[in-house]
C-alpha cells in the first residue's frame, strides 16, 4: 500500500478545503491505507503515536482544520488492530479517540467476502466531542446500521454525526443513502459521511458517495460515486493510490 501517495492525496484535500474556506475536513475510513488482506493489514498497522499519526497532526495544525481521521488502522498489544476513526482540532491535537464497535464481517453472493474481525479487534465506548460546529458524534461505516448506536450518541449530546466509511459497491448501491438518511431523520441530527471510492486493488471497491445529510432527510450534497468514476468524471482524481 502507498502510504505516501494517500497520504498527499489527503493533504490536498486539506488544501482544498482551506480554499474554499472550510474549518472541517472528513477524511473517509481506510484513509491511510486499504490492505489487500488480514496480514497486510495487520503488519503496516502503527500505533496512534506512530509516524503516520503524527504527520496526519502536523497537516491539521499546518491547516488550521479540524480534520475527521475516519478509519486508521492502529496497532494493539495482541494480533489484531483497532480500527479507529481520530478527530484532530486545528493545533494538532487528538480531541477524541473512537475504536468502531460493529464490524463488517459479510459474504456477498457472486461478490467479495469481507471478514474485518480476521484483522480487527471491536471497541466498545462511544465518542462526542464538542466543536465549534456543534456536538460530533463518532461512528465507523457498518455503524450506520446500528440505530440505537446513535440514539445513545444524541442521549450524549451528539447534534452532528460522522459516519466515514468504505461501503462496498453492492451494498452501496442497495442501502448507503438510505441508511444514512434514516439514521439522520430518526436521531434530527446533521449526518457527514466522508467515502472512500475506487478500485483499491484485485478484492476492493468502494461505493463513494460522501455525502452531507440534514435533520430532515435532504440531500446538501453529494461528491459522487464508483459509477461517475466508471463514467469518466473527475471524482478519479481523488480515488486513494494504493
């Protein structure tokens, strides 16, 4: 995997959001690097006060954003990984550490068979952190198919909610804008979900589509998908070289 060429492609996005006057950056899950597999995964993994980290620190402060680390892959002491999304404030900063609880383990007919839980251990404590933006509430991409995970989120005082991820084409095409919808309707809460999109490599593609959700359901926006790359937009430009 090409930590350094995701890593530029993650700082212009840093630069591009200074540009158009944003304070918030949302990166999406795997942001650092997508293993082709559980050992791949499990050998570059770092721990969170390793280099990749500290860097990912230096480009927030630099930046001056508060930047939404939405997937890393964070060494532990046994054989297995976090998978663990970071909120950075704008002087560099670690403002709140969230481990995903649920994790994807699924076998898609005629389509790939996922196992997180070969390489990844599950967390169990829920993150908010008050921003200037509001009260964020953490999550990781199959959250999002755990509703009473967000209710406790908003029981804690939760007003925007993360939800960066690295859904499958299949199931993209199927649930993604549904589910954060009703997450975003049924908690009346603004829903961010930063996409990976792309092939990544010979077992890995990704949905795309981060997208801005209000209380009411709408669409704010929507950065596109894996079928407007297969259509030659230039939402390519930013697919992750890994």
């Amino acid at each position: 995997a090409d930590h350094s060429a995701n890593f530029q492609a993650c700082v212009r996005c840093a630069e591009m959001a200074v540009t158009a006057g944003a304070s918030f950056l949302a990166l999406p899950e795997c942001f650092n690097f997508i293993g082709s597999s559980p050992e791949e995964t499990i050998a570059q993994a770092e721990p969170l006060d390793g280099p990749a980290i500290r860097r990912y620190r230096d480009m927030a402060r630099s930046h001056s954003l508060w930047i939404s680390l939405g997937g890393f892959h964070e060494a532990t002491e046994g054989s297995k990984v976090h998978n663990t999304h970071l909120l950075l404030a704008p002087d560099g900063t670690v403002a709140s550490v969230y481990r995903k609880i649920h994790l994807f383990d699924v076998n898609i007919p005629n389509g790939p068979v996922l196992m997180e839980s070969r390489s990844t251990v599950a967390g169990s404590s829920l993150q908010t952190q008050a921003t200037p933006v509001g009260c964020i509430g953490l999550s990781t991409c199959y959250d999002m198919r755990f509703p009473e995970l967000y209710r406790a989120l908003v029981d804690r005082g939760a007003e925007v909610l993360l939800a960066p991820s690295a859904f499958t084409v299949p199931t993209g095409r199927a649930h993604w804008e549904t589910l954060l919808r009703a997450r975003a309707i049924e908690t009346q809460c603004y829903m961010l979900a930063a996409a990976q999109v792309g092939q990544h490599n010979d077992k890995r593609m990704s949905w795309g589509h981060a997208i801005i959700i209000d209380p009411w359901g709408e669409v704010l926006a929507d950065a596109g998908g894996f079928d407007d790359i297969e259509a030659g937009s230039d939402v390519a430009s930013l697919a992750p070289k890994i």
